[in-house]
C-alpha cells in the first residue's frame, strides 16, 4: 500500500453564474498526484473539463490541516441549496 501525501490543488469552480468561473484552492490527502488531479476534477462544483485543474502542488500535514480548517470559512464551499 502506497503512503498518503497532502496535496493543494486550484481549480476552477462554476455554478457563479452564466459563463463565469471562481478559482477555488482545495486540500487533499491522496496516494499521488494523479489522484489528487482526479479528485478535484470530478468534486461537486468544479468545471468537468480536463482545463478546469490549474495547479497541483505536493504540501505538508501542517499545511493541509491549516487549508482544511480555510475551506470551512469559505462561504462559496459551505453554501448549500434547500430545497
């Protein structure tokens, strides 16, 4: 079994209206870096082309814990829709 390594990864994010885009930084926890690319990729609200990836960038555990801690303030991540 592969060791886990911490990655940021930018991606591009819709759903911001018609024809626009938000470029979002997320944190994952992955066996590579293809993986992490394949992550974010296919995650709720980023673009579904193989562009919408704009950087993938190996971090260290104390890096990732702090970004997972700023993806909880950022109001674009944790808005929902009620139906």
């Amino acid at each position: 079994m592969k060791s886990m390594s911490y990655y940021m990864v930018t991606v591009l994010c819709g759903h911001v209206g018609s024809g626009k885009t938000i470029e979002i930084t997320r944190y994952f926890k992955d066996c590579d870096i293809l993986s992490a690319y394949n992550s974010a990729r296919t995650m709720p609200r980023s673009k579904k082309n193989p562009t919408c990836v704009k950087q993938v960038k190996e971090i260290s555990m104390e890096e990732y814990l702090l970004g997972k801690q700023l993806e909880k303030t950022n109001l674009y991540l944790n808005t929902y829709k009620h139906a």
